[in-house]
C-alpha cells in the first residue's frame, strides 16, 4: 500500500454518498470489435479442437432431489487449473434461466451494520485495489454417492471440486470502507438468483481473505459459475461462495437461511442438527487410474491425482498400492499453494495382479486425511451406520472427504473399493 | 521417483523396441458423451457470457512482413493466468490451415545422436510421468512498434506475451530413455506446420526443464498454441516453443535453420548478426491505465500490471508516477512463481495533473529491467539509432524489455511516452 489509506477511504466515502463519480479508467475495449480490427474468428478467441470431447455431465447424485449439478471431468484433469468451461457447478433448480445478465445493469448492495450503505457497480469494483488467488472450490455435498452403479466414476463421485484462479476485490475492503458497526458478527450474502439464494460467513473471515470475485482464470467469471459476481471464501465449503452476489448485510448474527438451516445441516445420531461447518478437510483423490481410466496393460503406471485442504497448503501425499498396509510419498508437481487443488504423482509398475490404490494427504497443519471408518468415528456414526442405502450415504450426509480406495482388477478395469 | 528409475526405464526401453505396448491407461471418456449423459450446452461446456467480447486482434506490426500474429488483450488482464483463448499466437504464414488435426494420427520422432529412436503417439505421452508449471510465453519481436498510431496500444505493442499452466512430459525423461550418445549437444525441434519451423535448443536446458506440452490450463493445448504437442521452453523467448512439434533431432552442433540463421538473428551495428538469445529479460508493464483504459476522473486509482523474467522469480517490481524521479515499491498479488506472470497493484491517487507512469522490475538474480536508453548501451546501440523510422526500431530489432512509460494527459487520455 503506497499511497495514503485515507486518501482510498476518501475517496470511497465521497464515491458511496455522491453515488457515483469514481475516479477509475474507462475501458476502450468495452467496445464490440470491428470488422478491420478482427479477422478469423479462430484469432479473436481461439476455441478448443473439434477432437477434444471432455464435458461436464450432470450429477446422478441429487440431494434435495431437485437439485442440478454438474460435475467436472476430473478423470480428465492434468496440472491444478481447471478449465473455466468444465469448472463444476450447481444452481440448486434457482437458476433457469440463469441470472447475471448484462453486467452493466448488475449491482452489489453493503448494508445493515455499517455507517455508510453503499452500492457499487460491477465497473467500480474492478477499479479498486485487487485480491487474487488460485483456490479450490468444492461443494460440501461431494464425494457421493459411496456405493452402486453411479459410484463407478470418479467424475460423478467427486467430480464437485475445481479450482481456479480467482480475482476481484477484498470484501474486507468494501466492509471497512462502509464502516463497520458495533455488533457486526456476520455477512449475510445474497445472490439475484429466483431463490435469492444466502448464507453467512463470520465477520473475521469476511475481514480476513474473502473475495468479491468478477473474474476466473484472467477472465470475467463463466456464468453458470455466477457472473458478474461471486463471493469466493478460501478454503471454506463451497456453499458459502455466493453466486450471482448482488447484497452483503452485516448483521449481528447467523440468519438461519434456508440453505443453512435446512438442507445444508447435518443431522447427527442424537436427533440434533449441526448447522456450521466451514472448512474443508484435508483430501485427496486419484484420477488415474479411476473407474473411467481402466489400465490397458502390465508395466509402468503413473498414479496421479490432486490434493486439497482448507487448512493451507498440502504438506505431503501418500500413496498405498496395496489396500492401505503401507504407504509411499508421491511427488508434488507444479504450484504448490495454500487451498488450492495440488496435483501428485507417483510411479507405479504394475505387475498384473489384482492391487487397491489409494491417496491420503496430510496439510500443513498436520492434519491428515481419514480413512471413512476414522471419519465416522470422527463425526460420532457408528460403524454400522456408514453403511450406504442405495448408494446415499448413510448417518454422514456431507462433508466427507474420506480415503477413496480404487481397485484395479486382473482384466485393467478400476471399481470403487470403498464398501468391498 | 518412489518406483525404481530402472523400472520406468525398463518399460520405455521395451515400448521403444516393441513399438508399443505401453502399460498404459485407457480413457473411457474418449468417447463422444451420449444425449444421456448431457444435457444443455452450457452444462457442457460453459461459454463466457455473452456480454464478454475481449478479443485477441492481429498484430499491426509484421516482420517479416508476411507473419501473421494475433495478440493479447492485456488491458483488460487481471490475475496471471491468460486465458487460452485469448493466449497470443503466430503462424509465421505457414499455418493455414492450422495442422494439428487427429490427434491420433500424431506422432513425435525421437532421433540423430541417440542409442534408441522413438516414435510417441499423443497417448502415449500422457502416460508418461508429468511435468507441469505456470510459465510465460513471450516472442522475442514484442514490444513493437515503438512509436507511431500502432504504438498507442498496450495490446498491439506489449500483447505477444501470455502465461498458461503447461502440463507434457519432460523432454529430459524422452531424452534419457533415447540414450543419448557421446557428442550430443543440441536438440533440433520441428514444428508440422507447412513450413516446418525449426529450432536449436542446447541439450543442457533441453535436459534441465523442457516440456513436451500436451495441456495448457487443464485442459489440451489450443489448436493455435500447437495442439496436440508444443515445446515449452521455461523462461526462454518464445520462438523456442515449437508448435505442433513432431521431432527432436539430438544433433552436435546448432543446425542454423530459417528462422534462427534469418530473421530471427539480430543485426549488430559491426554489422555482425547474433544469432542465439535465450532468456527473456526482466520486465514489466502496466496494463491499467494504458491507452485503452483512460482515467474517467480524478481520485483513486490503482496502477496494477505484469512483470515477468527468465531469469526466475520476480523480486520486486517499482512504479514511478513522475517520470522516473522517484520510485516506490509496488505490491505483488498472488502467486509469484518462477518464469511466469506475476502481478503488481499500486494505489495511487490522480490530482488531475500530467502524470508518466512507467514500473520497473527485479528478478530474483538481482538484474534490474533497464530503460531503453540503458538497453541500447547494453545492446551497443548508440543513441542516435535508437529512435525508430516509423514506428520500426532503430537498430534495437528485438528482445525488447525496456522500461515502458504512459503519459496520462489531462483529460485522463493516456499517451505511450517511449519517445517524448
């Protein structure tokens, strides 16, 4: 920060109560390009191959049943970036059509608990100081189902994790700018979906890294994934990353808001909800081999896949060739960074016989990724509750970032050994 | 490496002389995705909004003057990422149509000064074990023209630079399991292209970080950045990524083809050429405010940009706002990894009067960007054969990583002040 923080608070003070007059830059480029300044089409903005088939496809799995998601192709994935086209997404049956028009007519409300309410266009956010980061999203309803016909690919198992690189400004910026009140503990974040789909976030975390994302992969966000606007709240579940945002309210407590106090809890063996979970565990998952990448013969193998954890950075990746008895660490390739997708490697030779692969990681915290049994244990189901019916799981409903065993058979072919 | 190198050797060493075999993987989702199993495009394969139209445009400048170059948007660049489609490219006019049809019809010759030909099939490679990274591309003829209409432009002048995750297997491993023989000192690269673009690449840097490409951003490398294969050379001006590429001749001496013996060597004032330039300098440039994004007013504003250096990381980048007087540290945001984009946010707030921006960087060897007054010393150029006849440079050709000033007028309009 080089200049004056008054100097900024000034002039946002002085933008929120004349309600416009921001002192930003105006893009040239916002203009449609003409025909001499753009020739083939393949120049202005070159597509992928005809050959490349790699899609998103819509989860088996619906939870509540009207839900609609749609799940990256993670047996495709290579490297921690996913394609902005084939980033997962959910619009829980709010968004048809889908919000998040033309960006123009788009605003973002900040009120409640604040001495200066201010309402800023998609435009003025982009001319204020800058947060950016590459994190992973993940809805907090992956990794299901856990057993049966549809638990045979890794895409539609955990296909709701991607990751991307993320921009847009700091919320803590737009709070301090509004003047937090005495009694501000939390924002409540609304998107301009048909649902006005909400949650809240604590105000320490909103003060602390949260984004008001416009852009993804150094471009305006898609719009399945909430274009003009999405909060992006790292390393958190991804329910709390609000798309189509159009209004933060501080306010002095949880609003209990559908998502939150309905569906989105967890229901504990006592008969009790758990309404709050916030982090997302340290997890790994293999992507190849996996269900939809069978093994095409004896020999070298590379067993690869990514890491994430809402605790920081990954640490390090283990990797059992043999039903988990022993455990070797694989090789972290690429950017390593704080919650965000990390992808390892390990070289493997497989001798043709029958093996069990699985990851587990462990982040920077210490914390280590369990096996489902240990979960279970962890979120107080008994053992005999684990058990899924129908492929659904059983008393662990979300937020299950259990090892995800895979079994190679003696033909090549990989089934899901998480119940064998 | 948790299996034994001789293992993975092993394997290759057979697949060579087997002309197969690779104890692979299979990918199920090579298949087209049945209407089942998909439904609306945009669950697909998610589009940008319509209301999005930046766009690649070709290059004013051409030299020669046949080259067909199609350039970055970088005024509208935020984050580090670019996005694939709008990464720059150039065809050198020998890419229409572009090659790099099937993929499956493609192969890449591994030969000359080894113990092992090898022919690699595009799956093959993806098999293989993986080397990824965030690198910039940057052609060695960016950051022209210095003067003239073309020149007031950050997109026409400074857009032959982008940066992508690359993912491809280590040329090194290729070359290791080849064998290569006493005397083999150069890779020889060749493009598919009509014109069979050709380049010589010393084996140190061929066996320290080369990639053979097959992904960029998570997903498969773009038809117009060399799909299905390109070299990627980390931190090494760009006419060393050979697209399309189909062979790697190990060779003892550079082969002095076209485009290195050509055009691409510089001309010394002696009158002597230099024919090899490998690492791309430090350097940096602000892409907001530019000439495309005018100050609207006076108040804040935040000075944000890229730096980027072959030399490694960016250590720190300074901006002036008074014509190069003073300097003050900038904030770098985001990843700051080695050989890749990096960006740099400065607030900074506009009274109203005539201001020249310009921002310098540090790689984190020490060497500081120069102005183009210092460039031209370091180059040998005297001062007089630095000013540039219609917008060409003067005897500076390329490899151009001076210091870049914008003037903001009074209007808020803003001016390039190369030369002024």
């Amino acid at each position: 920060m080089n200049s004056t923080q008054s100097d900024r608070r000034r002039f946002l003070k002085d933008a929120a109560l004349a309600g416009i007059a921001v002192g930003g830059i105006t893009s040239a480029s916002g203009q449609a390009p003409t025909s001499e300044s753009r020739h083939a089409d393949i120049s202005a903005y070159g597509e992928r191959s005809q050959f490349e088939n790699s899609v998103r496809v819509t989860a088996a799995f619906h939870d509540p049943p009207k839900d609609h998601s749609s799940v990256t192709p993670l047996q495709d994935s290579v490297g921690i970036i996913t394609p902005s086209g084939l980033h997962f997404w959910e619009d829980h049956d709010f968004g048809n059509p889908l919000p998040g028009g033309d960006p123009r007519q788009h605003r973002l409300l900040i009120h409640g608990l604040v001495d200066r309410p201010t309402t800023y266009l998609w435009e003025d956010l982009k001319r204020l100081p800058v947060g950016s980061g590459v994190y992973f999203i993940e809805s907090k309803s992956n990794s299901k189902p856990l057993k049966g016909r549809d638990a045979e690919s890794v895409q539609q198992v955990h296909g709701k994790t991607s990751c991307s690189e993320w921009t847009g400004a700091p919320l803590s910026l737009l709070l301090r700018e509004a003047g937090l009140q005495k009694g501000a503990k939390w924002a409540l974040a609304e998107g301009s979906d048909s649902g006005k789909y909400t949650t809240s976030i604590p105000i320490e975390k909103a003060m602390e890294d949260v984004l008001v994302a416009y852009a993804q992969n150094g471009e305006s966000v898609r719009p399945q994934n909430g274009y003009p606007l999405r909060l992006i709240v790292p390393g958190w579940q991804g329910h709390n990353d609000v798309k189509w945002l159009r209004r933060i309210k501080v306010v002095d407590e949880p609003y209990m808001a559908k998502w939150e106090s309905g569906s989105s809890a967890d229901q504990w063996p006592d008969g009790k909800a758990r309404w709050f979970r916030f982090e997302t565990g340290p997890k790994s998952i293999i992507t190849r081999p996996c269900p939809e990448n069978r093994l095409s013969g004896h020999g070298y193998c590379e067993i690869t896949g990514l890491a994430w954890s809402g605790g920081g950075k990954i640490l390090k990746v283990e990797v059992s060739t043999d039903g988990g008895r022993s455990w070797k660490q694989a090789r972290l390739e690429g950017p390593v960074l704080p919650m965000a997708h990390t992808r390892f490697c390990f070289d493997w030779n497989w001798d043709g016989e029958e093996a069990v692969l699985q990851s587990r990681c462990t982040d920077e915290r210490g914390e280590i990724q369990p096996s489902l049994a240990e979960l279970g244990r962890h979120m107080g189901v008994p053992p005999d509750q684990l058990e899924p019916y129908f492929g659904f799981p059983g008393k662990l409903k979300d937020h299950i970032n259990a090892i995800q065993p895979w079994k190679v058979n003696w033909d090549g072919s990989v089934r899901n050994a998480l119940f064998s």
